[in-house]
C-alpha cells in the first residue's frame, strides 16, 4: 500500500495561517505490506491477539525507501507553495505563529521555519544539546506570550513504531525520551 497504511496527511495536525491563508501539513511516505488472517470475512473482527484485530501492518517493505515531507498549500489556489523533504516519514504537528511555521522530525531536530517561503530559521539538534532526555519529535507545538515574551513549546517524547520500523533510515529515529523544552529569542 502506498502511501503506508500510516502514509500521507493522516495523523499529524495540520496548521492554518490566515496572513498567508496556506496551510501547512507534514506527509508520510511509507509503503506498507498487509495481510488479513486466512479467510477473513468477518464483519465486525474478531480480536486474535494482533495489534490490527487479526490483520498485519509491516512498514519494511524491501526497496522502499520512507520518508516525509513537511510542506505549505495555498487554500485559495490549491497549488504546493514550498516543501521540504525529512529523512523519516512526518510524525509533527505544526504550529503557525506570526511568519513562523514550527515542526519536528523523528530524530528529534525540531525547525522554525519562514511561512511564506519554507526556508529554515532555526533548527534545534539534540545531538549536539546537553539536555538529557530527548526524544523524537512526534507532538505538536504550542505558542503563546508570558509576560509579553513569546514562548515556543514542545515535548520530545518519541514514537515507539517509528523506532522499530525506521532506524536503518535514521539511527536516531523514533528516539523514546520525555523532555519538554521552552523556545524564545533571548530577553530584550
């Protein structure tokens, strides 16, 4: 199946920016194998054990490659005004706020990036962090003002499946932590 039984604009919540009336989405790209138990006709499944009720889902499917998009649609025109493409199909809700569209990716790097044009601003990289217990990016963000500063936060928790069935794309992949981390330009 194609794109993934996960695949294409499924769970990840999109965002909406009336100041430039795109909408913004991250995608999975993940072809995915399915296999229903043998003589399968049953209208209301059965529960045997499997996660699927008597049904498989395998994401690795020999000589595909998974990966994500996180992109930007005008509502009026319906046309793709910019995309970027991730190493791990899209887990991240988004989050508009101002010019800046905020999203993460599986291995944990989570971006700020320009709203009309998609080029990154920012990019935070566990790797090279000091916080202990990143995990991948798979939530979705929230802004808001506190004593009129403008915060940016999100929770690094990871996603198990993503780790099981992408670490030969990205050893970093579905990384399991629970940290919850602040973003703001520093006090004027």
């Amino acid at each position: 199946m194609v794109p993934g039984d996960d695949g294409g604009c499924e769970w990840n919540p999109a965002a909406y920016s009336p100041r430039t009336n795109f909408i913004y989405y991250g995608t999975r790209y993940e072809p995915t194998s399915f296999k229903t138990k043998p003589n399968n006709t049953d209208v209301i499944p059965t529960p045997t054990g499997d996660l699927h009720l008597g049904s498989r889902f395998t994401n690795k499917v020999p000589g595909s490659h998974p990966f994500g998009l996180f992109g930007a649609t005008s509502a009026s025109t319906g046309r793709i005004v910019w995309k970027i493409r991730v190493p791990l199909p899209a887990k991240s809700g988004l989050t508009v706020a101002g010019d800046l569209v905020f999203f993460g990716e599986g291995n944990g790097k989570f971006h700020a990036a320009h709203a009309v044009t998609g080029a990154i601003l920012f990019t935070f990289d566990p790797s090279s962090s000091n916080i202990p217990n990143v995990g991948g990016a798979a939530a979705s963000p929230v802004a808001y003002v506190a004593g009129g500063r403008e915060f940016v936060v999100y929770a690094f928790g990871g996603n198990v499946p993503d780790r099981n069935n992408f670490t030969i794309v990205d050893p970093d992949s579905g990384k399991v932590g629970d940290a919850i981390i602040a973003f703001a330009l520093p006090p004027k």
